[in-house]
C-alpha cells in the first residue's frame, strides 16, 4: 500500500487534487490495496471521491481457505489483505463489478464486501453491485464498466 499511498500524496500536494475528485480503482488484489487507502483516507476525514473494484476479494486467507479447502493454507498467510474488515470503514461512494464465472476469486467475495460496506456513502450513494454474467477473473471489459462508471460521475456531480 505505500507505493498507492505515495501517488496519493503526489496528487493531493504535488498536483493538488482535492481528494473529493479523485477515484480509486483496484482490481482483485489492487482492489484490496485500494480498499485499505479508502478506508485510511476515510478515518483521516479526506476519503476519495469514490472507490471502484472489480473482481475484489474480502481477505485472503477467505480466498486461500476457498482455493485449497482440504489443507489448511489460510493459516499461514502473512499478507491478509482483510478487505472485508476496511469497508466498513470507507466513506465514500461504492461500486463493483464481479464476473459470475471468476475462478480466481469467486462472486460470493463481492457480494460479501457489498454486504459488510456502509448503506449509503456520507452523500448520500448507496453502494452498487454490477454483476457481469459469465467472464472470469479481469474479464471486465472498459466497454463494460463506462456507463456504471459514468452513472457514477453524474452522481456525485449532483452533490
């Protein structure tokens, strides 16, 4: 999370972007990273304008424990990346994309971080789920995204 953390300083002071125009966006395990720096920046009082994941997994010794379920691997990880625990946290506004065929992170993580985020984002947004039928893991195309994305500009424009 440093190297995330140092472009966010780099945005926020060098270029001086407020924080409330930024977006941050993680996929599968950057979605953790991403997941972490809201939550941060949330708990500092300079959430991002809103946090964008695709195919995200609520932690990764869920994730470990799901790919090797006889063997108890999810023990010995040293990096948990317990998203699951930092949404709760996150301010801003929400949305997520998730293939329903991901063999690397299945749907249910999604759903599971949907379930443990805020109802609603301190403006008001509640978090959104977009399910892509069949796909798999980082099968989300740009094409995919750009109107939930682009939903999302309009709303917190409107604020």
């Amino acid at each position: 999370a440093a190297d995330a953390r140092h472009q966010w300083q780099f945005a926020t002071h060098d270029l001086g972007y407020p924080p409330e125009r930024i977006l941050l966006f993680g996929e599968s395990l950057g979605g953790a990273v991403a997941t972490r720096l809201a939550a941060e920046f949330s708990e500092a009082g300079d959430p991002p304008a809103a946090l964008i994941l695709n195919s995200t997994f609520a932690s990764m010794p869920r994730t470990v424990a799901w790919h090797y379920p006889l063997f108890p691997f999810q023990y010995f990880v040293w990096d948990r990346f317990p998203s699951i625990e930092r949404i709760p946290r996150v301010t801003c506004a929400i949305l997520q994309f998730h293939c329903t065929a991901d063999d690397v992170v299945p749907i249910d993580h999604g759903r599971a971080l949907l379930n443990a985020a805020p109802a609603a984002s301190k403006d008001g947004i509640a978090p959104k789920f977009v399910t892509i039928q069949g796909g798999g893991h980082n099968f989300i195309t740009v094409g995919q995204m750009r109107d939930k994305i682009g939903a999302l500009l309009n709303a917190l424009n409107q604020r």
